[in-house]
C-alpha cells in the first residue's frame, strides 16, 4: 500500500495506550456511515484515515458517478446528499448524473455536519488483547478498542490477468483502479482491456485528456447504453436492516437471482451519458476479442496479439478487470486473520457484520458474500451502519464505570439463530 504525505515510514514506539469503545480503520463512506451511526448512540468513535482517500487519490478528475442522489452516508437521513444540494444552492438537475468532485464535497460538509473527526494516520495492524482488540498505528501509537469496524473498500482486492504480471513491465500496466493522473497519457496510444461502465468510462476520459489512441479490448458482446433501473435495491436495503443477515440465510437459487439482477442493471448496462463521449475516431473498440499474447518491442512499445489476430502497438496497458475478495491483501488484518474464517477471500460474518474475531467487524465490498452486492455500492453504507450499532457495538451502555461493549457471548457466531423469512418473502425479495 502505497505511503501517504501524512505517513512516518518509521514506527516509534509508544508506552501509552488510547482505550477506545469503538476504532473505525478508514474514512471513507462506510467508514463515515458508521462513525456518525456511533455517534447517534452516545458511543464517540475514533476513526483513523484520510478522508475519502480512495476516492481522491485513485479516482480520475471529471469521474461520473452511477449512483443517483438518493445515495448518501446519513443513517439517520438528515444530512443528505440532497440536503447538501439545498444547501449549497445547487439544482439537483444540474449535477446527475453526479460528478466525483462533488460527492468527495459532499463527504467532508457530512463529516463537518457530523462532527466526526479523523486521525491521519494508517493503521499498521491489529492484534488480539485479551477481550479486546488492538491497533498499531503507523506513527507508533497503540489503539486499544472494545470494537473495529475496517472497510478496506476496493482498493486492495483488484483482479489482474495472470498474462499481465507475467509479460507486461509492472510500470506498463495500471488497474482502473489507480488512474488519479490521465494527463500522463497525453500523446500515448493505451490498451484496455475489459467492457464494462469503468473501461469504457476510462477510454472517454482518456481520449477527452489527449491519449493519441485508445483500444478497448473485451470478450463479451458490445454493452448497451440504457438507465439501469436501480429502484429494485430499496426493499433490499430495507430487508437489510429489518433482517440482519437475511441475504446469507437465502437459498442459493434465490441468492442467485438477486446476484444476476445485479449483473444486468451494473455490468451488463452502461449509462446512456457515456455513448456520445466515445464518438471519438481514437477511440477503437475490439469485441467479442482477449489478448493471447504480449511482447516489448525494442523501440519501447508493447505489441498485443488479440485472439482475432490482430496486432496492436501501444504504450500502456490499462486494466478493467474488476475486484477478487482475498482479506489476505488487507495488511493490518496479518495479525489477526489466523483468526478470521474465510470463504473464497471474503469473511465469514455474522448477523452485524462481525467476524470470527469477537469485536472485529467487516463492512463494504468485503461482506458482498454474506450481505449482497448492494453492500459493494455507496447505497449499502447506511444500512451497514445502523445494522453494525445496532448489534453487539450499541447493545451494551456506554463506558465510564459501565460495561463496555464488548460483544456478548450470546451474540456470537452460532449462539443465537437467524431469524428467517417465509419462502413467500423469499421470493418477494428476489424477484
């Protein structure tokens, strides 16, 4: 992961140890969702990162974004992302679809409006400390807490092709992922491969910033420019909430069904607003094609051999290959993640999102498995939220001569059954 300008790359150690009811590792949405859902209950977090940080560093100036304005970060509803608009005198049609700007805006006036404060440090790893939990921070400090809640996002889950890591020098290649500076490709001629909202997204911004020539490379038929319909997510996020778990409890043709709806209004539609953009003559597009084979010319540039046989010469590699799940990725998990029962790289979590660990909870792209898709999108992070302060984090009163919140044994993986839905609901729900 790379070092920020607020890091020290060296640790001194600390004697004194900050005791905390609840540790929130990142600031991002569903970071900031769960600190201001904390704080509604009178249990005052302490949150480590710099705010939005993914969102500032990673993501492309002039980024749209696919959520609409109802997609916000206030569990509580006030401080809304259209309470923002009005807040600040913008017409609600003037900003859809949304620009990235404007929502990294909107996060740091919630996190004012909130009073949620944010220590600039990382977060170098987590232990065991008895019944509680303990975090190092990369300036040395010692964190202990009754509780953390780590959303490690996107960030460190992206899916490379093993051909990429193989015949690609790694300063040739970059994952979507990771595109903050497109005027570095100004002049170059870029390959992406993958078809889906972010390669195409990608190749736009790219020819809008000067690239000579931009080749989209992917295997499935050409997608459809169309509004994804995303209205059906509502009573999904309100069964989140009503039902803990629920989604994890389904059967897996049911599971199935709502996995597949997903697909065809996030990947299989591409926003309308998009088509006019690509209307570029540097802009070419190979589907229903890979790339079979890669080489580096003497002259610097990379050849790519596509399946249909045609040679492409370019100067970087650029991929929208989506994300894998492995929490072995997230460092600060190391020391703890013996601990941690995985499946497939995702977590095992409970009804609010706690881990095998007791006091360890995981939210965001990682509890996808055991929650649903919609908890790999900003809309998930209120229902997160209030579904994690609602569990074993705000079922104890808060501390200064009382018990702290330290899960109850009742709670835990296995003692308590899920409450379930009637197979009519079932199917309500997945339909």
């Amino acid at each position: 992961m790379n070092q920020t300008p607020f890091q020290s790359n060296s640790r001194q150690p600390h004697t004194d140890v900050t005791e905390t009811q609840l540790l929130v590792i990142g600031a991002g949405p569903y970071d900031l969702a769960t600190a201001a859902a904390a704080r509604s209950i009178g249990i005052e977090p302490l949150v480590v990162g710099e705010p939005m940080e993914f969102w500032r560093r990673n993501m492309p100036a002039g980024m749209l974004l696919r959520s609409s304005i109802d997609w916000h970060l206030d569990p509580q509803g006030q401080h809304t992302l259209a309470a923002y608009l009005e807040d600040n005198g913008v017409d609600p049609n003037d900003v859809d679809p949304i620009p990235l700007e404007l929502f990294i805006d909107y996060a740091e006036w919630f996190r004012d409006a909130k009073r949620i404060s944010a220590e600039r440090v990382r977060v170098h790893d987590v232990q065991r400390a008895g019944g509680q939990l303990e975090a190092t921070l990369d300036d040395g400090r010692r964190v202990r807490a009754d509780a953390v809640v780590a959303a490690p996002g996107v960030g460190p889950f992206t899916r490379l092709p093993t051909w990429v890591e193989r015949t690609v020098p790694p300063e040739r290649y970059s994952h979507t992922s990771e595109l903050a500076r497109l005027e570095r490709f100004d002049g170059a001629r870029v390959l992406i491969v993958g078809g889906r909202q972010s390669a195409f997204e990608t190749a736009a911004l790219l020819a809008e910033s000067g690239a000579e020539r931009v080749d989209v490379v992917h295997r499935h038929d050409p997608p459809r420019f169309t509004t994804a319909d995303w209205g059906f997510v509502e009573p999904l996020m309100e069964a989140s909430v009503r039902w803990p778990g629920w989604f994890g409890r389904l059967a897996p043709a049911h599971r199935g069904a709502i996995e597949r709806r997903f697909w065809r209004e996030g990947r299989l539609k591409l926003e309308p607003w998009l088509a006019p953009r690509l209307a570029r003559p540097q802009i070419r597009r190979w589907p229903h094609a890979t790339v079979t084979s890669t080489s580096e010319l003497a002259a610097g540039a990379i050849a790519a051999t596509l399946s249909s046989g045609e040679i492409l010469h370019v100067d970087h590699v650029i991929l929208a290959t989506g994300y894998r799940a492995d929490l072995a990725r997230v460092p600060y998990l190391a020391g703890v993640l013996d601990h941690i029962q995985l499946t497939d790289g995702f977590p095992i979590l409970d009804q609010h999102f706690q881990t095998t660990v007791p006091g360890l909870f995981i939210t965001g792209f990682a509890a996808t498995r055991d929650f649903g898709p919609f908890f790999g999108f900003v809309r998930g992070s209120t229902a997160a939220a209030t579904i994690i302060t609602a569990g074993p984090i705000g079922s104890e009163p808060a501390r200064d001569g009382v018990r702290p919140t330290r899960p109850a044994a009742r709670e835990r993986h296995g003692a308590v059954p899920p409450r379930r839905h009637t197979a009519t609901k079932r199917a309500e729900l997945a339909s």
